[in-house]
C-alpha cells in the first residue's frame, strides 16, 4: 500500500506530529472525505507500507522526523511546490526564501530522486503574466539546479469553486486569463518553461494534462509511480491507474490520509479548499 500525505492537506506544513504519532501506534484515524462521521483504520505499519508519498509547500515541520522514518525502514519521496506569488494568491504561506532553504534541506539529505518540484499551478494574469513566470522560474530552477532532477508543470484548472475564490481579486485589479496549453500564450509559456528546465537539468512534466505536450518538451507525469518507487527502495510495489484521481491522471494507486478544509496556507486557487 502507497500512503499518500497528501493531496488534501499539507501533513508535512502542519501534521507532522499527528501522522508521526500514527506512525509510532501504527495507525491512523482517517475521515472518508465525504462522509466526516465515517473513519478508516489505516495501518502504518512498516510491513503494510509500500512508500509514502509526501506533498507539501513547507518541509520543515517534517525535516526533524525523518530520521525516525528511516529507522523504521519507511521509504518516502516528496513533491514540494514552490511558486512566486505570495499575497493576494497566497496569503498564509512564509516568504518563498524560507520555504527554498528547507527544500535545498531537504534535497540534501534524501538527494535528487526523492524530491520532486512542483511549478503548480501556474496562473496566468495581468499581474501574473507569461513573462513574470519565465523570470520567476528560471530563478528557481537556476537555484535548484544540481539539487532535485524533475519539475512538474501544471496550468490552473478553473473549476467553477476556483472560479469563485478567485473572483473577489478581479474586483481589485487581476485580470485572469482562462487558458488551457492549447492556448497560444499558455503553449509558448510551457515550452519556455520547458527549455528553460532542461537547460538546468530538470525533467519537465505535466500533471493530470488532457493535452499531448511532449511536442513541448514536457512528458506526461506520474505523481505516483509505483515504479519508480520499487526502483528507489529496493522492494516490488504494485501500481494499477487510480482511478479515483481526474480521467488525464497516470498516478498509481495510493491511500490518501489527508482531511479536506484543513491546509492553513489559505491558497486562493487549491483545489482542495
């Protein structure tokens, strides 16, 4: 079993005591998404845990506990995402350099196959437009370069709850730009971006992309990847497509032990608010 950490939360940002005293008794507590009175025992037992997946925007809280993982045989990766906008878009995150510091941490100690950058998602407006972004990536992958060996790349979907936390900052100014890669400044930025990642040495892919981008430079990714996690850690994991993830995800099965409404980021865009 997979144990996603989590697509619906920051565990690491926020969590991290919690999941580690799940770890230490062996189990979690955790709500089914959509029914909170109904819980699920899920087992953390090392032989019941294939690897976890760890997703986060702030490390930290989790860097001191990872020996503890170690010593227990647990094998773990982590996506991280690092994006530039700060306040309005992302009013409860610490400043992005604190949030870089930990990453380069983080890399450090597990090396480059085991931290993943997420560029994620990538909004396009009038204070956030397709320049800002060139600008603003190749800062970081020139910085990251050396450090982590994959990048993921992911325009904003505009769900229609995205639609309405994004709303209130159009009357103060923002101008999205609704745009999926077929859109001709949306593709030209994504093959920028690409060829600016390889030019650094990252491996550019796409997340849960309906559209082919490989013309772009930029693979299909597999956030969750059964195979490259049985290539990291020494041990056979199974992987069959989660079919609980949107149609375009290629990601393998995982458990998610997260609890919606609970990030205290405050992420303008999450799809997970």
């Amino acid at each position: 079993m997979i144990i996603s950490a989590s697509r619906r939360t920051d565990i690491p940002a926020f969590f991290s005591d919690w999941f580690m005293e799940g770890v230490r008794a062996g189990r979690l507590e955790v709500p089914n998404p959509y029914c909170q009175s109904r819980k699920r025992l899920v087992s953390l037992l090392p032989r019941d845990v294939e690897a976890i997946v760890f997703w986060t925007r702030d490390p930290r809280p989790l860097l001191r506990r990872l020996a503890e993982l170690d010593e227990r045989g647990m094998g773990y990766v982590f996506h991280v995402t690092l994006t530039p906008y700060g306040p309005p878009l992302e009013p409860g995150l610490p400043p992005l350099e604190e949030r870089l510091g930990a990453v380069l941490d983080l890399a450090a100690r597990l090396g480059p196959e085991r931290v993943n950058w997420r560029y994620d998602p990538i909004v396009l407006s009038n204070r956030t437009s397709a320049d800002f972004h060139r600008r603003a990536f190749s800062s970081l992958a020139r910085r990251l370069r050396g450090r982590l060996s994959g990048v993921t790349l992911s325009l904003l979907d505009w769900y229609k709850k995205t639609e309405r936390a994004l709303r209130p900052l159009e009357a103060d100014g923002f101008d999205f730009l609704h745009a999926g890669p077929e859109a001709p400044e949306a593709e030209a930025l994504l093959a920028d971006l690409a060829g600016l990642a390889r030019a650094e040495g990252f491996i550019p892919c796409a997340c849960a992309e309906d559209a082919d981008l490989r013309a772009l430079g930029i693979e299909p990714a597999r956030c969750v990847d059964a195979a490259r996690l049985s290539a990291l850690f020494g041990r056979a994991i199974s992987g069959r497509k989660d079919r609980a993830q949107r149609p375009a995800c290629r990601c393998h099965e995982s458990l998610d032990v997260g609890r919606y409404g609970t990030c205290r980021h405050g992420c303008l865009y999450c799809y997970a608010r």
